[in-house]
C-alpha cells in the first residue's frame, strides 16, 4: 500500500519531533513542534511530488531498483540540506547578523551533532519512501 508523501512525511516528522524531545528532556529542556512537523509534512510533500516530475529525475528509470532510490533519496536529501542552512541563514540576519559573517556565527553557535541527527532521520525517511521506477 503506498501512502500520500505528505502523510508519509507527518509520520517521519513526528517521529523526528519526539526523538528531538526525548533528546531535550535529558538536558530539562521543553520542546514542542507539531505545528511545524505539519507544515514541514505539507511543504515537503509537495515538494517531492513536482521534483518527481521534473526531467532529470527519471535519469536512472530502467536501471536495477537501487541506483533510482539512491539517487532520488539523495537528490531530496541535499535539498532539504541547502533549505535547512537557508533557514537557519535567514534567522540570523533577521536577528541583525551579516551574511559574510554567517560562517562564524554556524562554528560558534550551530548544534552540528542535533543538525546531522535530523538529516540522518531524513535520509531514512527518504530511502523509506517508495520512488517510482517507470520504465
């Protein structure tokens, strides 16, 4: 049974969140995000849907079932990569930052092993999808 990429992607969001939180309560830190785990399901849900269609990610249609899944799970994987950092670039210059100075505020500030735990967590979710391999 395939599942809408959106609801796929609530459920790996949550599943995101709650590792997230259980992380944080170690440390005594509350954390609640259901809000964006739903946008984030919607947007990205989407997002999938039309990058399936654009030409060039068809390249490895044909091929054995492996080489389009890595290949679209790692397409999918970089974009939310440069959106996440984007995200993170806007936040600090609407908080009055430079963006030439973007890379120190990343190496003193930015929570590399909690960033790299969610892009873990998406590149399963993204393996985890089922891609379509029309011949």
């Amino acid at each position: 049974m395939r599942f809408p990429p959106t609801i796929f992607f609530f459920v790996g969001f949550n599943l995101i969140l709650w590792t997230k939180r259980l992380i944080l309560e170690e440390h005594g830190v509350e954390f609640s995000g259901f809000f964006t785990a739903i946008v984030a399901a919607l947007l990205v849900g989407k997002a999938v849907l039309v990058t399936d269609n654009l030409p060039f990610m068809r390249r490895f249609d044909g091929a054995p079932m492996i080489q389009p899944i890595l290949f679209k799970s790692a397409i999918y994987w970089l974009c939310v990569l440069i959106v996440r950092l984007a995200e993170e670039l806007v936040h600090f210059v609407a908080a009055g930052g430079a963006v030439a100075a973007f890379g120190g505020h990343l190496v003193d500030h930015f929570s590399l092993p909690r960033f790299l735990s969610i892009q873990i967590w998406l590149m399963v979710l993204f393996l985890c999808l089922r891609h379509d391999t029309r011949t």
